[in-house]
C-alpha cells in the first residue's frame, strides 16, 4: 500500500501545478506515462487501485497490486 500525499475530495492526482499544496503523482500514470487515472471522480468512478483516504487527504493506493479491499458482492451474484 502507499500513502499519496495531496489529494483532494475531488481526489484528483493529476491536476500537476495546478495547487497550492503539494501533489504527489498517481504510480498508474507515472508507468504509463500519462495522466488519464484518477482515484476517484465525484458520482462517476473510482480507481480499481484505490484504498480510502486517511486525515489530511492522503490516498491510499494499491498499485500495481490486487485491490483485496474491493466488495466483490455484485461480481458473485447469479
């Protein structure tokens, strides 16, 4: 697990300088080389590698490892 510094209730980790605090960058992106993964986007999605958010806004972050925090209910019904 890894502890992203900066996040917001946005919780976009790709805004680059675009904040007054400091950012860190989202690991999906940097092996990627892109900025298209967000941990999550307010009533649309969240990151299949996303863990929850600890006090002063900080992602916690599976990459590239199996999210084993996921609820897999809806995937198990028949």
């Amino acid at each position: 697990m890894k502890k992203l510094d900066g996040a917001n209730m946005d919780i976009d980790l790709v805004s680059g300088d675009k904040t007054s605090w400091k950012q860190m960058k989202c690991p999906w992106n940097e092996k990627e080389c892109s900025n298209t993964h967000k941990c999550a986007v307010k009533n649309i999605s969240i990151c299949d590698y996303f863990c929850g958010i600890e006090y002063l806004d900080n992602v916690v972050c599976c990459y590239p490892e199996k999210n084993i925090l996921v609820d897999n209910k809806k995937s198990n019904k028949k």
